[in-house]
C-alpha cells in the first residue's frame, strides 16, 4: 500500500507486478506539477517494494498522457519554466535510472511530455489506435524533458528532426516500425499483452536486470571503451550473487530457475 494518498496517479500492486495509472482523464492524464510529484512518490515506492519486479505506466481513459497542462504555461516566466523543465526533466531521469524493469503501455495519445515519459520507460508497448508525437514546436516551444535527447537515441536524427521540427503525429504501426514502439496490439489485447511481457521480465534476474540497465543507459553517455569495461566488472560482479549460481545449476539440471534477487 501506498504511504499517501493520490489525487492525480492511482497504483495497484499485483506482484509481481507494479501498475501505475495517470489519473486525470479528464485532461488526457497532462502533466502538472502535482502529477510530476505524485509520479515521482508512486515510482519510489513500487521501487522499494519487494512483492514488484516489474512497473508498468499507462494512463486512465482514453489517453496514455497528452503532454505537458497547457493552461500552466501563461504563468510561466523564463526562471520558473526552467524550473518546471528541469523538474520534468529529472522525473524522466528518475524514471529511467530505475533498477526493475519499466513498461509504458500506451492506451492512447502519447504526446509531448507524455511520450517522454514513455521514452523513459525501457520497453513500450502500444494499442494500433495509438497516437504518438512531439508536437510542442506548434506551440513555439520544443521537447523539454528529455525528449531532443531520448527520441535521437531510439530512432535514429533524421526521423527525430522530422518528428520534432514538424510536430506531426503518427500512429502506432509507424511507430513500431521506426523502433520508437516495442510492440503493437489491439486494444482489446493491450493489458494482457502487457501483462505477459511483465510476467517474463519478472522471472528474470534482477540483479542482472538492474546492470543491464546501467550499462545500456550510462554506457551512451561515455566513450565505448569506457562501456566495455563497465560491463566486463559487472561481469564478474554478478559472479557473486545467489542468482548466478542458480541460473547455472538449473541449466545444467535442465530445470526452470528460480531468481530470488540476491
């Protein structure tokens, strides 16, 4: 259970499942400052919960999130839009620095900062009537909690400057096929296609799991040698955990493993 109570993300533990909903129908689930912190507060908890391996974000109605709350931005001024970019920026950060495994099941919309959030996540999955975009050039303005970033690195400069320079929006199938998307399902299917992928992950090593994740998001951001080395001392880390010695010896038993997470 929860510490606080939410007015604007609801969460439901299934274990080993981690489900958060962005709650503000509404609004298509938009970002605001209380969503940023109770995000923020709903994440650190499933994170510290250890019936959860796995945490899953999608949205409550029609839209996974529509971006950013528009009707905020008459109120900011140069000091305190700074401020609310870096907040969201750090909240996409904290997002991705996870160590269990994260998945955004896209039900809807996905727009602006709502698709940053997705991109955050390490794996997404989308319904086909899903939308997706980066459409904040039209309001004068550009991606501001990491999306010039995360977008470059999943589908490569050419198909991010077009997404971010024209601010068009595509659909799920397009999506998927530019690798922004992970998979795409019908609606009807989208939570239990979901729900399989986060059962998989979930029976995987997460100790494992959480280097996997350092390396592949720290390694990005250093020289390739650097990256190499990394993985080849969490290598041999991981040569000291319990799970290590229980993946091998159900191999070699020709059983399933049982990963504990030590």
């Amino acid at each position: 259970m929860l510490s606080l109570e939410m007015q604007t993300v609801e969460v439901k533990v299934e274990p080993p499942i981690g489900w958060v909903y962005l709650n503000r129908p509404e609004k298509l689930n938009a970002i605001n400052e209380q969503l940023m912190d109770e995000l923020r507060l709903a994440l650190t908890e499933l994170e510290n919960n250890k019936d959860v391996r796995v945490i899953v974000i999608t949205g409550k109605g029609k839209a996974f999130c529509a971006g950013a709350d528009i009707t905020q931005f008459t109120q900011l001024n140069g000091y305190t839009a700074w401020k609310f970019a870096k907040k969201g920026r750090e909240l996409m950060d904290f997002i991705e620095n996870l160590s269990k495994p994260t998945i955004a099941m896209i039900n809807g919309y996905a727009l602006g900062g709502g698709l940053e959030i997705a991109m955050a996540c390490d794996i997404r999955v989308a319904a086909e009537e899903a939308q997706l975009g980066l459409p904040e050039i039209n309001l004068g303005i550009y991606p501001g909690f990491g999306g010039t970033q995360r977008l470059v690195r999943l589908v490569g400069k050419g198909r991010a400057m077009e997404l971010m320079l024209t601010g068009d929006r595509i659909p799920a199938k397009e999506a998927e096929r530019i690798g922004l998307v992970n998979k795409v399902v019908p609606l009807a299917e989208l939570e239990n296609a979901t729900r399989d992928l986060a059962v998989k992950l979930a029976k995987k090593p997460p100790v494992s799991i959480a280097i996997i994740k350092l390396l592949v998001n720290k390694g990005a951001e250093v020289p390739q040698q650097i990256g190499l080395e990394m993985e080849s001392l969490g290598w041999g880390a991981i040569f000291s955990t319990e799970d290590q010695k229980e993946g091998v010896n159900a191999f070699l038993s020709k059983r399933e493993p049982n990963f504990k997470g030590s």
